[in-house]
C-alpha cells in the first residue's frame, strides 16, 4: 500500500516530539482568571516537564496571546503552584493530563 | 473545636449569629468575634464592591492548619474557633470574613483571633477584584505565597 503523501513530509525527529508531548491543565484563579475566559488553560508540554517549564510554556502563551503583557507576566513569575492540595516547588514533574493550579500573590479577609 | 467553610454569597450571607452558637460554651470565659467587611475606599480611589475568588480546598486546609498550630505555637489548647470567607460579589458593608474565638481567658482569645487573622492574610489562597465607579475593576496585587523553589 502506497503512503499517503503527507506521511512522506514528517520526519523521524518530528514524530519522535509528537509522541514526546503531554497535556497539563492549569487550573486559573485571583488575577490569573485574566489570561483566559475559560476557568483553566491547556497546554502542551514534553514528557517530563517540572513547574519552571510550565512556567515558561505560560509566558510564551501570555506572548502569543497578550503580546508579553507585562502584569501577567510579573503575575506568572511571582505565583506558586498547587498539585492535589499541596503547593509544589518548581522541580515538581508534571504527569500526563495532570491539573495543577496556579496560585498567585494572595491577599484576602 | 474548629468550624470552617467558605461560603458562595449568591447562596448564603456570612452569619455572626452563627458563629456565636459554634462558639458558645460554659467551658470558656472570653469570646472575640472579629468581622471584615467591603469598605468604600482603597488607595485613594472610590470602591464599589470587591469580588472574592478562593481555592476551596487549600484555603481550608490552611484555615485547618493555623488552628492546629495555635496549640503548638501558642500553648492554647482549650478553643473554639469558627472561620468563614465569603466568596463571589460583595456589596459596601458586606461581611466578607467571621473569626469568632473562644477561649478559657481574654488574654488568649485576644492572641488567638489576631494570629487567625494575620495568618490568613499571609497564607490562605483568596483573591479580591475591587470594583471602581467608573465601571472599572482591578485585581489587588496580594503577597506572593511562600514556598520552597526547589
């Protein structure tokens, strides 16, 4: 049977990051309910990922999707993140589907 | 003895009355209730109302947390203690949060429901959006949490 023709265009290093990529969902809330109108924001990231990539996987984001705006960006830098009730530290690696969310500077009473 | 919850304002209001029958007992001598409410002024410009967003299940765990701690760290082991943190739109004047402590002696209570406070500021996950006269809204800047990088 003959290849369909774009099965020809995809190289071995290009399926190889396909298989190599994982979903994670960012749970938003405070100030980062402003980067999106849904409650949450799904991204692409590669196996093994800690929180200081996804981190910079949400910068680049913000810069596709808000030009860089600078407030989000100070608000991605200075916010924690939590996994299942616990806030986990930038080292922490993300499994796959895993929903992590983002805790930004808090101040409430 | 640890009342907390946090409660979705379109339901229910924030209630001092509730806390005041969690709270109250022959056991304890001195009682503290402390209230915040949505003042119609911050940082020079004219409030409307202030929306409140929390992480549920980490603003509880943290409220759990500084209850405990208050026997470690303050040597109070006899209390009552209820918290509640609306969330959702608050109009002027509206209660946002209900710490109401009972203790043995004044002293005590008067620790206790300070430390509940300051501790909440400082840790607990909620987030306010004030909301301006002129139509505009702003997400106040808060205190990064602490953490550990690595």
């Amino acid at each position: 049977m003959e290849k369909p023709r774009w099965a020809s265009r995809i190289s071995k290093r290009t399926i190889l990051v396909i298989i190599n990529l994982m979903k994670v969902i960012i749970e938003l809330f405070g100030a980062s309910r402003d980067f999106s109108d849904q409650n949450s924001l799904e991204l692409d990231i590669e196996n093994g990922s800690s929180i200081k990539d996804v981190r910079n996987k949400i910068l680049d984001y913000l810069d596709i999707n808000f030009k860089g705006n600078e407030n989000f960006i100070k608000i991605v830098n200075s916010s924690a993140f939590c996994s299942n009730d616990n806030i986990i530290s930038d080292n922490y690696k993300i499994t796959n589907n895993e929903k992590i969310a983002i805790i930004p500077p808090i101040g409430g009473g | 003895m640890l009342h907390t919850k946090i409660k979705n304002i379109k339901d229910r209001k924030l209630s001092i009355v509730e806390a005041e029958k969690f709270i109250s007992s022959s056991d304890f001598g001195a009682s503290i209730f402390f209230s915040g409410t949505v003042r119609n002024q911050n940082n020079n410009k004219s409030v409307i109302g202030i929306t409140y967003d929390s992480h549920d299940s980490l603003v509880i765990k943290s409220f759990e947390e500084i209850y405990n701690e208050a026997d470690k760290k303050l040597g109070i082991k006899d209390k009552a203690v209820f918290i509640e943190h609306a969330k959702g739109y608050l109009n002027l004047g509206e209660v946002s949060i209900i710490i109401a402590v009972a203790c043995k002696h004044r002293d005590e209570a008067y620790i206790l429901s300070r430390y509940i406070i300051e501790e909440i500021k400082k840790r607990s996950p909620i987030w306010k959006k004030e909301h301006y006269q002129n139509n505009e809204a702003d997400w106040l800047k808060g205190n990064p949490i602490q953490y550990e990088k690595n």
